[in-house]
C-alpha cells in the first residue's frame, strides 16, 4: 500500500444534490500515489505548511476512478456536524484545500461476485470501483443493491445506468422508501439480497451504523462466514 501523501488541490466543480449532500472535484496540485477503488482519503480546509502539525481534516471515500487520478479527485459528502457544514458551506469551485491519501483496506478482489450493499451515501465507496470497472470493460459479477429515501437522493444514476448498459455481468436493485424511483418499495430488504446473491458472493456493507449492525448480524443468521462480510466502517 502506498504511503499516504498531503497534496494541495483545487475544486474545478462542486454539485449541491440536496440541501445536505454535495460532490466536489479536485484538481490535485502534485503527485497523486496509487490508490484503490474504496479507499478514502482527508480534507483539510485550513493551509497546510509541511513544517507544522496537519491541520484539522474529516474522511471521505475516493469517488473518482484510480486511473485519474493524476487529473481529478472526488468526493460526495453529507453534512453530519460542523466540519462537514463548513465543507459545504464554504468549497466552491476555485476553493484550494488540502488532501491526504490513500488509506483503508475496503477493497475489491477481481475474481470474486460482489454484492454491493449501500444505504444513502453509503454509495461513496463504490463509485471508484464503478468506474474503473467500466473502463475495463470488467465481466465481474457485480450485484449493486441501494437503498435511498426518495427519487431526490438516488445519486449517480447515470453512472449506474451505464454499468447496466455496458458491463455483462451487473446487476442493481433499487430500493425506494417512498416508490419514486423504479425498483422495490420500502427499505433495503437484506434476506431477499441475501436469498439472490450467488453462493460465494461477498457481502460488501456501507450506510448508517445501524443498518450495517443490523445487515451483519442478519447475514450472520443466514449462515454468510465473517470472512465474506466487508463493513465499510464510518464511525
Ligand atoms: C472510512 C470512512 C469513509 C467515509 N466516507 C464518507 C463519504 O464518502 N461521504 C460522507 O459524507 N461521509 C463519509 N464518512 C463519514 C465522515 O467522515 C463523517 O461524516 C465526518 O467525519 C463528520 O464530521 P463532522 O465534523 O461534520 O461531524 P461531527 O459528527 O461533528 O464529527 C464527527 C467526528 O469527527 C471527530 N472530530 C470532532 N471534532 C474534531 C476535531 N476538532 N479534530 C479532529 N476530529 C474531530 C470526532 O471523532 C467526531 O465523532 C466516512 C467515514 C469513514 C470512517
């Protein structure tokens, strides 16, 4: 794994979803290292002088695809306290910050089925895997299975859509609570994802605690060994 590195960069485009969730695009302004999709890297809003402490940053998964890294990096961000008010508050395009990268071990074998379990913006983690998988033209099996609250917060579905139209071997299943998007009604159902997925499949968790408590605990029941349940952990 990569040393993480701390890299000044610009925001070339920042998307207000909703009143609460935004993704930002960064042009980074030195060498980017060699990162994973699922990885997740630090914002720090405050200037960073390489003889002093780094300042104070929060985590976000890397949304962009490793393979550009050299030219963009992205996140998507939902506000929860006051870093992340200020974060949304404050970056806009133009705005310099400062990233720390790559860390964590969420990470995706070639070789296995996925089934990709996200609540909300739970989704983050799997976009870099997303688009790296289309420009690999990628056979993987790959079942994506989110879960959002109305039509307003069913984020990249153009993305999404293009993984259905260009890649053999993806699937996704929508979970709406209140019907707005096609797909299922209601909230994530994690016995019928279950009953669906392949033998082998890997479990991949991210969303609220909660849901990823309650989601293991159940696979858990159903007989899925701890070893095939990877829990993107954001507490
Ligand atoms: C691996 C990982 C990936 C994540 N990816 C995403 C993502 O893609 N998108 C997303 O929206 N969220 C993501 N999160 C969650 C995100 O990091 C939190 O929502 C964010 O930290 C909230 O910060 P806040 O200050 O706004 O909220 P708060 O709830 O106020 O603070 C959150 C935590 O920050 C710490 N903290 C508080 N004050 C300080 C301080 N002064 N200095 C240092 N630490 C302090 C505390 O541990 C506190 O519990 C991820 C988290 C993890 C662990």
């Amino acid at each position: 794994m990569a040393n993480p590195v701390k890299i000044k960069a610009v925001v070339t485009e920042a998307v207000h979803h909703t009143g609460s969730v935004a993704s930002y695009r960064f042009a980074p302004q030195g060498r980017v290292p060699k990162f994973h999709a699922g990885q997740f890297l630090h914002i720090a809003l405050d200037e960073y002088h390489p003889d002093a402490q780094w300042p104070e940053s929060r985590v976000f998964s890397i949304a962009s695809a490793p393979s550009a890294r050299h030219e963009e990096l992205a996140v998507t961000i939902s506000v929860k306290g006051r870093f992340t008010e200020r974060i949304f508050q404050t970056l806009e395009k133009g705005s310099e910050c400062w990233l720390k990268l790559p860390y964590g071990e969420f990470l995706f074998p070639p070789d296995r089925h996925l089934t990709l379990i996200a609540g909300g913006v739970g989704i983050t983690p799997y976009l870099s895997l997303l688009k790296q998988m289309l420009e690999e033209k990628s056979g993987q099996g790959v079942a994506l299975c989110y879960g959002v609250r109305s039509a307003e917060y069913y984020l990249f579905e153009d993305l999404i859509n293009r993984c259905e139209a260009e890649l053999p071997n993806f699937g996704k299943t929508v979970w709406c609570e209140d019907g707005s998007v096609p797909g299922e009604k209601g909230i994530l159902n994690i016995d019928a994802i279950h009953s669906a997925a392949p033998e082998h499949s890997l479990f991949y968790l991210s969303g609220p605690p909660a849901m990823i408590r309650s989601f293991k605990n159940r696979l858990r029941d159903l007989g899925v060994e701890a070893e095939r349940i990877c829990v993107d952990d954001w507490e």
